[in-house]
C-alpha cells in the first residue's frame, strides 16, 4: 500500500477521476473509521468485510496512543452497538495477529501487549527521528554507566591490592627479624617485641601461627630530606583519595534525587490511572443505569444494598427451623418387645409406663 502510495504523485491521484479511491486508499494506509464515517458522503461504500479491517486499524491507531482502551472509547470510536460486538471484533483482530492483549471485561477496558504498526506519513518522519535520538541517547548513558561501574571496579580492585601489600608490608616475619636483630631464637625475639610494646614503642600482635610480627602503631623516627617527596606523593595521594569519595558521596546522592523524582512520577501516573479507572466506573454505571432508566446514583444504591424480599425469608427459614426442633423434642418411643413405652416433654421429665406382656 505505501509504495503504491509513494509511486505516483499525490496531486495526480488527488485530481483525476479515482480521487474518492484514492482518499479511500488513504485512510486505509493511516486513518480511522471515524474518519470514514465523517467523509462517507465522498468516498465509495465499504463492504462489511472491509469496515471490518478498518475497525481494526483503528484499534491499532488508539493502541499506539494508550495500552488500555476504556470500552466506552471503543464504542464510540467504532460504532458499534454494544459490547458483544466490541468484543466479537478485538477477537478477529487477535486470532489475524493484528494486535495481543486482553479483554478485561471487569473494568471494561482493552489491555494491549503488541500491535502491528500502520504506514507513516511524512510529516510523522520528524518524530520518529527525534524518538530514536532520545533512544540512542539513553543507550549511551547506558554505556556510560557500564564504564563507570568497570571503572569503580577496577580501582576497588587496585585498593585491594594496595590493602593487601600494605598488610604484608606490617607483618614482618620472625626470620627477617631474628636474622636483622641477630637473636638465637623466637623466644628471645617475642620477649624483646613485648618489651618494645610496653615501653610503647610499637602496637601490634604477634602471630604466632604464621611466624610474623603484625605491627599496627609504631612511634615516629626523624625524618631525612630526601624521604620529603615521598611524604609529599603521599599526601597528594590521600587527597586524591578523599577527592574520589566525596565525589562517590556526590554521585548517590544524585542517584537519590533521581530515583526520587521517578517515584514521583509513577505515583503520578499511578494516580493518573486510578483517575481514569474512576472515570471508566462511572461511565459504566451511567450506561447501566441508561439502559434501566435509573439515576447513576440511585443504581450504585441499589447494588450496594440487599433485596427487599432478603430479610424476610431469612426470618421464615429461622421460624420453620425452630419449629421443626421444638416439634421433634416430644416425640414418643416404644418398645413392644419389653413392654414399656417412653414419652417425656419438652421441659419435664419423661414418664414411665409398664405393661405386663399378655400371656399366649
């Protein structure tokens, strides 16, 4: 159909005898069968088949725009009777996979899944291409953010490392200690560690197990001029270091802001369809009530409460039920065999009677 359409000037389609068709052609490539209806007195008649495949397009056009179609809206935009031929219709549309979803007869609506797509004017090119920009512009601060977390990794991993050499560098083991500080044995080198610990010179612990010295605080020695660059390398890289965090803190708390302001607007949207599910109800409830000649607000009221005949057989089935229990505590059981009989009453005791059995 489109390259029908894009192979002959519009103008000459537009201005000989098959205009009509051509309009005709038109709206089956991107109009509505309202827009048949608004233009019937022009364009040549359509066949049932045929306003058929039109309400389906149409469908489609309204589906692009919103996922759940309220019936209301479909009715009056397909011009149909009632709701059995509404529904008729969205199920030929989906067994011709023109579109998937469900029918929700409920809150009356149509839930859309998937549609086909309808031919594209010319004028719709410019929104197209804005959408797939936007759409190539989440996709690179996608990968931006891919990068930044590789990043955030590698240098996680790079303080790991830092971490680790850091801790091997304060645990100095017993042989480099025995061998620099010339002792016989690891007895004589834990007792001079403890020393040094309680004359606080150092802080640390003694691992025994691993055979080494873990140091966490020793005092200070002086310092020679050409160990300054290295204190100075040093500083610099704490300052880098608290640069680093506090631009982790700044970047979550611009995450918080974010996911703020898109919970902000799902609650919005979230508010925005209980507003139309409000809005479908009542539009419900007038047509019922329409079709019975109530008032809406009277129909609600005569929903929500009980039948007037309710109450009362309820109070009958309560009354031939406590009848029927008092009527069966008084009933009377023989016994031929021995020769006595049993009766009591309600609230009385029960009597006995014998009777000698009769002889012969």
């Amino acid at each position: 159909m489109l390259f029908v359409l894009s192979a002959f000037s519009p103008l000459q389609l537009a201005e000989n005898e098959f205009s009509s068709v051509f309009r005709l052609l038109t709206l089956f490539a991107y109009g509505t069968y309202a827009d048949y209806l608004s233009e019937a007195g022009n364009l040549p008649p359509l066949s049932k088949a045929q306003k058929n495949k039109l309400r389906h397009l149409s469908v489609v056009t309204l589906a692009a725009k919103i996922k759940c179609i309220p019936y209301a809206v479909l009715l009056e935009q397909l011009q149909l009777k009632n709701v059995r031929q509404l529904e008729d219709l969205v199920i030929e549309a989906v067994y011709a996979d023109v579109l998937r979803g469900s029918l929700d007869q409920r809150n009356q609506r149509l839930e859309v899944d998937y549609s086909i797509g309808r031919d594209i004017r010319r004028e719709e090119l410019s929104t197209i291409t804005r959408t797939l920009q936007e759409w190539c512009l989440g996709c690179e601060v996608v990968l931006s953010g891919i990068e930044e977390q590789v990043s955030r990794a590698n240098q996680h991993k790079e303080q790991q490392l830092g971490l680790k050499q850091q801790i091997e560098s304060e645990c100095i083991p017993y042989a480099v200690l025995l061998e620099q500080l010339q002792l016989k044995n690891v007895r004589q080198l834990e007792d001079l560690v403890i020393e040094a610990v309680y004359a606080d010179v150092l802080r640390g612990s003694l691992d025994q197990r691993n055979q080494r010295l873990e140091v966490d605080y020793s005092i200070g020695r002086d310092i020679r001029r050409e160990e300054l660059s290295t204190i100075t390398r040093t500083l610099q890289e704490w300052c880098l270091g608290c640069e680093v965090v506090l631009s982790g803190i700044e970047e979550q708390v611009s995450r918080a802001n974010q996911h703020k302001e898109q919970q902000l607007g799902l609650k919005q949207q979230i508010e925005s369809e209980v507003a139309n599910l409000k809005k479908t109800i009542k539009v419900t409830t007038a047509a019922a009530a329409a079709a019975t000649s109530q008032d809406p607000e009277q129909h609600l009221t005569e929903l929500r409460e009980p039948a007037p005949g309710t109450n009362q057989r309820q109070a009958s089935k309560k009354a031939s039920k406590a009848k029927g229990s008092s009527s069966s505590k008084g009933k009377v059981g023989t016994n031929r065999e021995h020769g006595f009989t049993l009766s009591g009453e309600e609230t009385g005791s029960p009597n006995v009677s014998t009777q000698r059995p009769s002889k012969g």
